[in-house]
C-alpha cells in the first residue's frame, strides 16, 4: 500500500509538472500570435498583372531654343494624324517582401505612327514644312514604373498603404517628310526627298502616393490609387497625376481577371544648353488584365 501511495504521490507531481510545461507552452504560444502580424487576406508574395488598356491621348510636342528664336508646338492628334485612340499592353508584377512592405514594377510600352499629306504649313524645328508635303511620324515611349509601398493599416480585408517610386520615361519622336521645305535662314521652299527630324526625352521622375485595398469576399477585391509630383531636378521639369479605381475576380486562389479605369496628365520639359524639349500627354481609358497570384 505504501509503495502505491507512492507512485499515486509520484504521479500526481508528475501531472502537475507536464501541466505546468504545457501551460508555458501554451502562453509562449499566445504571445507569438499576438505581436506576429495576421497574414489572413491579401498575403500572396508574388502577384503578376498582363493585360492592355484601350485610352484616349491628347498629346504636344513642343521645341524651344533658349534665345526664343524658336517656339514650335505640334499636336499629334490635331497636326500630324495620330489615332487619338490608343490600344497599349502592360506587364506589372508585386512582391510582398514582408507584411506590410511591397515592391512594384510596371512597364509599359507605347509606338504611335501616322502617315498623311500635309492640309496645313507645319514648323518643325525651324524648318517650314509646307502643305501637300508627304510627312510619316512616329512616336515610341517606354516607361518603367518602380515603386515602393508600405501598409501603414492592414486588417484581413482591408490594406491601406503610401507609395513612393521612380517613373523613368523614354520617348523618341521621329518625322521624315518628303516636298517642299523652307530651311532655318532661308526664304524660298526647296524640294527635298529626305528630310528627317528627331526628339528624344528622358527624365526620371520621382513619385508619392495612397493605395487601398478591399476584399469584398474570397473571390472579389476592389482598389484604387492616387500618385502625384512636381518637381524640377537638374535640366528636368516633370509634373504627374495620376489615378486609378478597379476591381479584380479570382475564379481559383491564383488566378483571376482584372479591369479599371484610369486618368493619367504628364508634362515634362528638359532644358538643354540649346534647345527647351517639352512633352506633354494626357489620358483616359480602361484597362483589362490578367491576374495571377501566388
């Protein structure tokens, strides 16, 4: 009986201390979820966007020479023939290096072309190119948008965040013109066959902005954005405002379809040592695109 009183006695020390270790467990556990953010809702680490926009340009290109001797603008649309409706592809990918910390990169191609027979005398460069001259534009422009964001606020369903980034412009417009042209310096028009004019523009232009994100259910999430700058660095002039309000539909975890609607006003101005390059361009259209998400 003694022997039994001991292992009973034994026992219930023994119960006593596991109880113990798994109360400890227990409470280490507790205070681990407690200061470790929830990754419930919108905790993919990578997501990818593919996918066009169908958008309206009002596009300007304008050449200043610091002495004022030259002052030349051009409407694409109205001057030169360009589709006022442009259809352009986009590729957008996000990683989420921790909660509330995110990397974009968005790149965006666009190449414009017209061809038509001059009604009008247009100034290009200085040089008058006159009417019934045949006269082939083309515009290219690559912009590669990198940005940081960080969710000041991030609940399961909502996240709400401040954004700050690099949108880097590359743009290249190029005329040819075949007739009759009266050169910089000269009075009487002279025929040519080959006469080409070019601008290339690039400027960096730093950004700062607000997103928000809301989960609707599982399936259906909604977000908009807003960024802005205006600033002058070095020889570079550069304004932006931008905006954007969609909604994306996941049909599984990883993939779904997205669209929105988006305005964009850009104007940037690069004060060379001879001439003032400025290009202006304002948008707005719908975008649609595929969404993956890992």
């Amino acid at each position: 009986m003694a022997f039994s009183l001991l292992n009973i006695a034994w026992l219930a020390d023994g119960n006593a201390y596991v109880c113990k270790r798994v109360f400890c467990v227990y409470l280490a556990l507790l205070m681990w979820v407690a200061v470790t953010p929830a990754w419930a809702a919108f905790d993919e680490i990578y997501k990818l966007n593919i996918g066009g926009s169908v958008t309206d340009f009002d596009t300007t290109l304008r050449i200043n020479s610091r002495d004022d001797s030259i002052d030349n603008e051009i409407e694409l649309e109205e001057g030169l023939g360009f589709d006022s409706t442009v259809r352009v592809g986009f590729i957008r990918g996000f990683w989420r290096m921790a909660n509330r910390h995110r990397l974009s990169v968005w790149y965006t191609p666009t190449r414009r072309t017209s061809e038509l027979t001059l009604q009008d005398d247009i100034d290009a460069g200085g040089n008058i190119i006159k009417a019934g001259a045949y006269v082939g534009t083309s515009v290219r422009t690559h912009v590669f948008d990198i940005e940081y964001l960080y969710s000041f606020y991030k609940r399961p369903r909502i996240e709400l965040g401040i954004t700050a980034g690099l949108y880097w412009l590359n743009s290249v417009a190029e005329l040819t013109a075949a007739g009759d042209i009266v050169i910089e310096g000269e009075s009487e028009p002279v025929f040519r066959s080959d006469y080409e004019a070019n601008q290339r523009l690039i400027a960096p232009l730093p950004l700062i902005g607000l997103t928000a994100d809301y989960e609707i259910n599982d399936k259906w999430r909604v977000n908009a954005e807003a960024r802005f700058f205006d600033v002058t660095i070095n020889d570079i002039d550069g304004y932006l405002l931008s905006s954007s309000l969609g909604t994306e539909y996941y049909f599984t975890k990883h993939v779904g379809l997205g669209t929105s609607l988006v305005w964009f006003d850009l104007r940037v101005r690069h004060n060379g040592v001879v001439f003032i390059n400025t290009l202006s361009y304002e948008y707005a259209g719908i975008q649609a695109y595929l969404a993956l998400k890992y």
